[in-house]
C-alpha cells in the first residue's frame, strides 16, 4: 500500500500539473473527460478527471473540481524529506517561484535544514533536508 498525494483544481489542473512535472521530472498522464466520455459537452470534455505525475519517489495525482479553489490550504502540506541538499534548494526554489515563500529554507532547532512555501496554485509544501540515516 502506498499514498499518494490527490490534489484538486479549479479548471487548471492541466497547468499545474505540468509545472509540478516541470520541477519534479517524471511521467505525467493526464486524462480528459472528452476522452472517456462521448457524452460530454463543450467545456466538460476539456475537464481533466486524473492527472498522473509517476516519479521513482512519488506519485502525485490530480483532477478539475468545480468546488475547488486557488485559495491557500491550511489544513495538509506536502513534505518533501531527504537528504540531497542541492536537489531539495532546487525544488524549494521553483515550487516557490510565483508563490510564497512562508518560512525561509534554513537550519532550525532540531539541526535539520527547513522552509515552508505556497506555490503559485495554492498548495503548501514542507522541504526538510536532513542528514543521512544510520545503517
């Protein structure tokens, strides 16, 4: 068993979900409602109903809710946790570009390396770099 993140967008799931592509890599799917559904009309058949960002550390889904907002989340945050400090910058760097950048990535009290951000879409994110795990 696995999970993994499903986030929901006001008609741009396409758009951000080719950014997260963007700064994650991976394979991303994206499935229109005009592709499973001959009944669909006019602007429902560009609707994307499952968005799929497959990377080898994780999966990141997503679909149009016509509910759904660009306001920020409070209530979850992806946390992105490892130990590649380069790679980990990187990430923090450009999934805060367009957004806000709501705690500086920086050394913190428990001795790791961590920032919080909004992107752009609305969604929060947690970047913790710490060091290598003991075998």
């Amino acid at each position: 068993m696995q999970i993994d993140g499903y986030l929901f967008f006001p008609n741009t799931t396409a758009e951000a979900m080719e950014f997260y592509n963007g700064v994650f890599g991976g394979t991303l799917s994206v499935v229109r409602r005009g592709d499973v559904d001959p009944s669909a009309s006019g602007d429902e058949k560009d609707l994307v109903i499952n968005a799929t960002l497959e990377t080898p550390e994780f999966n990141l889904r997503a679909s149009d809710r016509p509910d759904a907002t660009n306001a920020p989340q409070t209530r979850v945050a992806l946390s992105l946790i490892g130990t590649d400090e380069p790679r980990l910058r990187k990430i923090y760097d450009e999934l805060s570009a367009g957004g806000v950048q709501d705690s500086p990535l920086e050394k913190v009290f428990w001795g790791d390396i961590f920032g919080a951000l909004t992107d752009r879409f609305g969604i929060t994110w947690q970047v913790n770099i710490g060091n290598a795990v003991p075998g």
